[in-house]
C-alpha cells in the first residue's frame, strides 16, 4: 500500500488553478489503483475567510475529487468548506471518495476551528470523530483530522478507541510554528501507536508563509519520510501488519485510564 502526500502551494481562492496544479502533481508520480492520495486543508482555495469563495455549496471541488478518483481508481483523501444550515457559516471538511463509489465515503468536518486565526469568523467545529477504510491489497483504519486538531491529543485518543490505526491530516500550518508541526505529528504517532500521514501545504498567501514540510511517522515514531518545502509529492509505503505487530509486542494502549 501506498499513500501519495500532495505538497501544494495553493493559489488563493482560484479552485480551477489549483484543480490543474493537483492533476499535473499526480501525473508526475509513480501512483497505481488503489493507492491513497491526500491533499492539503481547504487545498483548493487556501486557508480563506471569504465564505462566499469558499463555500462548495454548487458542489464543484466535490465533482474534482470524484473524478480524481475515477481517473486514477485511488482513494482520495481531500478537503472543502460546505454551508451548516443551522449557523449560516461553513464546515470546514475532508471529504473522502474512494472507487467504485459514487458518493464520498467519509466526510468529517474540523472539530476544532482555529480561532486564534479568525477561523470561527467564518467556520463553525463539527460534533463527531469518524473514519474510514482505506482497502488496497490490506485494509487500513483511518481517522481524518484538520490542522489545528493536531493540538487536540483527546481527539486522537478517542479515535482509537474506536479502532482507528492511522490519522491522515491536511494543513495549512504556516512557518511561524513549523516546529511544533513536526514535533505533534510524531508525538501523536508514538502516543497513539499508529500512522501519522500529514499533508501541509506550501508557498504564500496574502497572510501567511508556509514551509510545507509534510511528513509521514510510523506507529513506532520513525520517520518514514519528509519533505521540505517544494511544491512535489511524498510517496510512502505503508504496512498496516506493523501497527497490529506493534500493538501486541508493546501493549501501551491496554493501560489507558481514562479519569
């Protein structure tokens, strides 16, 4: 199995620009049926406020994904704002397709919007911890979480509990706080005893810089693979056995308490 990170340097509330950024990313590596692909937070407008830019409401971003999916017969792992009805703001969403599907078959909207950068202005958090299967030759648990939820450990560990045994997480983390980035991706790893697959994105908005530096950690904490921050993609093979392996050689998550 094999999961394929789209570092994207995001052109700023343009989706077609960025729609053509992702399939040009994609047909430069070496991707088959069946892999999985993830994409940055919100990758095709950027991490904007502008809800009336934003919003997926004429479900274009949805359409690409699902074509994306349908060209490479990969499961997608991509990200969008749709309207909340009863707010009148947005969800901020990874919305997942997969093939053979005609609908998404995950979406889960952010838990913890970024309120330090304006988020709730325009976004407001969603209520559940969901998760999909990723099936290749072996089938992989996956909890999807959005940028700042990377500060939120309880999400995880609630997560587990209900089987995840992979996070796969899209990001607009801008340069200012890189350290911490790397620093929780693989902290969330070694704590919880799973994958961590991180998509950040790179380049420049109006507002903020952006190193990329996405990163794939093992359920042990190494490192499997890292970018910098180019515009490119990471390609990491991913055994799910070594997370069940690791589980029962070091069973840390039997004695959680939870007070």
């Amino acid at each position: 199995m094999h999961a394929h990170i789209i570092q994207l340097d995001i052109v700023w509330e343009n989706k077609e620009a960025n729609f053509a950024k992702v399939k040009q990313l994609i047909q430069s590596a070496p991707i088959n049926p069946n892999d999985l692909i993830v994409l940055p937070e919100l990758f095709d407008v950027g991490f904007t406020l502008n809800a009336e830019i934003a919003t997926d409401a004429p479900g274009t971003t949805r359409a690409f994904l699902q074509q994306l999916t349908d060209d490479t017969r990969c499961t997608i792992h991509g990200s969008r704002a749709i309207p909340d009805p009863d707010t009148g703001k947005l969800h901020n969403v990874a919305t997942i397709t997969a093939p053979n599907q005609a609908s998404p078959i995950c979406e889960y909207a952010k838990l913890h919007p970024f309120s330090f950068g304006r988020e709730t202005e325009s976004y407001t958090a969603g209520n559940e911890i969901t998760s999909y299967q990723w099936v290749s030759n072996q089938t992989l648990h996956i909890c999807p979480v959005i940028c700042y939820d990377l500060r939120f450990p309880e999400l995880f560990r609630h997560a587990i509990h209900q089987g995840a045994q992979a996070f796969v997480l899209g990001a607009n983390w801008p340069d200012a706080r890189i350290a911490h980035w790397r620093a929780l991706c693989i902290a969330r790893a070694i704590e919880n005893q799973a994958f961590v697959i991180a998509a950040n994105r790179t380049g420049d908005d109006p507002h903020l810089s952006y190193l990329g530096n996405s990163i794939v950690i093992s359920p042990m904490g190494e490192v499997l693979g890292e970018l910098s921050n180019e515009e490119t993609i990471l390609s990491v093979e991913i055994n799910p056995q070594s997370v069940i392996d690791w589980r029962s050689t070091f069973p840390v998550l039997n004695d959680i308490k939870l007070i």
